[in-house]
C-alpha cells in the first residue's frame, strides 16, 4: 500500500491559520478547517498533487526582508464623526474614505449576521461601519487574497487591513508587492478562538433569553477614554462593561482564549509587514494633549515610501512621536503575550463541558497577578538599540 505524502506546511504550534496555502492551491486541495479549540487549521485533501506551491508560499516557512525603522505618529482624524465611532483617533476611516475616494475597494474584518467575524470587501462609504472598532477574534479569511487579486487585476486600487500575519499571507500568496494594493496591520495583542467566541454569542442570548442585535467589543466612551464590551438585545436589554472586566475580556487579557502561534508571534516587533500599522497610542505622557486622549489617539507606523505617501495626503491631526516611546508603552511591537498555565486545562474543558460551566470556572473575576516578563522585554529592546 502505498504512503499518502502531503505538502510540508506550518505545524500546529506555529501555524497562524492566515490562509494563504488554502487560496493559493490551484487544485483546491486545502480547507480551513476547526480544531477541538475552534481554530482554523490548513487540511490537505486527495485532491492534493504535491506540487510545493502551498509550502512556497507559507509565511511562517519564510522569512521576511528586514526593514528600516518606521517613522512613529501620534494621530486622529479632523472629523469628529470618524474619530467618535472607532476605537482610537480614526485614522482607520480616514485611510479607508481615501482609498473608496480613489475607485478602490477595502478589505476588513466584520461581524456577519451570526456574528462570526469574517474578512469582507467594502465599496461603498455606506459599509464602512461594518469594518470599524476592534474586534480580537480571528477572523475568517476565505478565499479574500483571491478576491483582491481579482480587483488589483482590474486595476482597482485596494487597502488590505487585518493581522500581520494576514498581511504577510496576502504578500505571499501574491507572490509581490502591487503598485494599487495598500496594506495596514493592526498592533495586535493575539486572537482569541471563533468557536469560543461563538458559544460565548450563545451563552449571552441563553442568560438573556433574547437574541444579540450588535456587538462593540471596545466601544470608546468620550468622558473617560475607557473602552467597553457593549451588546445590544431584542426588546431593548443590554451588557456593558468594561472590556477587561468583561467576561469575554478576562478570557482574552489571561491568554486563556489566543491561538498558540500567537504566543510565539514573529511580528510582535517593529518590523511589520504592512505598509502601514495601525493602534491605539498607549504610554503618551498624561501633559500630551490630556483632552484629546480621552477622545482616542492612533498610533501610526509608516513602514514604508507607499505608506508615507499616502499618509502624507490624509486629513489628520499628527504629531511625530519616537519609537521609543511607542514600543514602550505598546506591547505588540515588542512581545507575545504571555502563554497562560491555565490555557491547556480551559480548552480541555471546553472541548468536553458545557459552556456554561466553563465559563463560570474560567472567566469568573479574581485577582490579578502582575507579571514582570512584559517590562523586562522593554528595557531589552531600548538596551539593545543603543
């Protein structure tokens, strides 16, 4: 009898599940997949004739080019509107109105109707609101790089926006950097698993015995600057809470709920894939305009010639800042989160309890244990760039 053989890809500890083996199979021998913790794994089928380009083209099987260091700013957007309903200062909608401006289409992650988080194609201003706030879930990516390809054939500009793993899984399967594809990677802290999230929806709608109308995960109130886990229900009942004391929130800030490549995260570093790199500011000085921190501040990472020319049209307040002060108060530019000594006996429950139980056991509030890992990393890195 003769051995299956498969493809080298990623294996499961580093893997990111950014899709790029899966789009760029010509024989559409590769499916996403979940795992027993929800997240979508790469699964090679019979229809696999062991070409290589999937192993070609993986991003955690190649390396990146190393890049200058970014030039670092402190921004929001001049409309008020923008800057009230996104998670920082805006720049996000600004940057995606340009690009809708120039004829282009924007791809991000959305909230569906079950609220699954998947990556959508907007191009209409109309939609824009579907792709605004934050929203730590991984999201489906699908066959997205390939719908870009097909507009950047067309000539149609195009902003990309997601992880950085995504973005660097958009570069590979491409297999170039197109002259009309903009691309921004958001400062990410990991990415919690779809299917907790989605037995999370349920639980909700279970203890409210009411359906979900909308999710925030980080809705920003303009008084104190505090972000907060909103859900709005049918006939009017909702949640609110601070994000870290939501339920969700603790799961996610204890490491409980993040895909395991992302505690090992190779772009958890100043050297991003994107063209642009998008945050909140964290670690401003509290004398740096007190006001309008309270009301959000993006931090802004300009990687590279594309990027700074089409920052340099953006309607937006800036203030150049130093990169010093951003890795030090931002830990996705320095450090994976922390692995958790509680994640493998979480999805161990999850896997084989309800929900319910697992929820009470795991997300339940308790002191917090401050960790010295995440400072000792900062002075490292300064240490290191002297």
């Amino acid at each position: 009898m003769l051995e299956t053989v498969h493809p080298q890809l990623a294996d499961k500890t580093h893997c990111t599940g950014c899709g790029a083996c899966a789009n760029g199979c010509g024989k559409g021998a590769i499916h996403m997949l979940p795992d027993r913790e929800g997240f979508l794994y790469p699964t090679v089928t019979d229809a696999c004739i062991v070409c290589g380009h999937c192993t070609h083209i993986c991003p955690v099987l190649k390396q990146r080019e190393p890049r200058p260091e970014p030039a670092v700013f402190a921004a929001w957007s001049t409309e008020e509107t923008a800057r009230a309903d996104a998670t920082a200062g805006g720049v996000f909608t600004v940057l995606a109105e340009y690009m809708l401006e120039q004829g282009g289409v924007v791809f991000g992650a959305a909230l569906d109707d079950d609220f699954h988080v998947r990556h959508i194609a907007v191009k209409e201003r109309s939609e824009l609101a579907r792709l605004q706030g934050a929203k730590p879930v991984q999201s489906e990516i699908g066959r997205t790089y390939q719908q870009v390809r097909y507009y950047l054939d067309q000539r149609r500009p195009v902003l990309f926006t997601g992880t950085p793993c995504q973005v660097d899984g958009l570069y590979r399967y491409l297999g170039e950097h197109p002259e009309k594809l903009l691309t921004a990677d958001v400062l990410c802290h990991g990415v919690s698993s779809p299917g907790v999230w989605d037995h999370m929806v349920r639980s909700m709608a279970y203890i409210k015995q009411k359906q979900p109308l909308s999710v925030q995960f980080v809705h920003k109130s303009i008084d104190s600057g505090e972000r907060r886990f909103r859900v709005k229900f049918e006939g009017g009942a909702s949640y609110d809470a601070p994000f870290a004391k939501s339920e969700f929130g603790r799961g996610f800030h204890r490491g409980l709920t993040l895909r395991p490549a992302c505690h090992t995260c190779p772009y958890a570093s100043t050297d991003r894939p994107g063209d642009l790199s998008l945050g909140m500011y964290k670690g401003l000085p509290r004398d740096f305009c007190p006001d309008e921190q309270k009301r959000g501040i993006s931090l802004l990472l300009i990687n590279t010639a594309k990027g700074a020319h089409v920052f340099d049209t953006l309607p937006l307040t800036r203030y150049r800042r130093s990169l010093s002060e951003a890795v030090a108060g931002n830990e996705a530019l320095h450090t994976p989160s922390a692995y958790s000594a509680e994640r493998a006996a979480f999805f161990d429950a999850f896997a084989h309890q309800p929900f319910q139980q697992v929820r009470t056991r795991f997300f339940a509030a308790r002191p917090f244990r401050f960790m010295k890992k995440g400072s000792e990393n900062i002075k490292k890195f300064l240490k290191n760039r002297r």
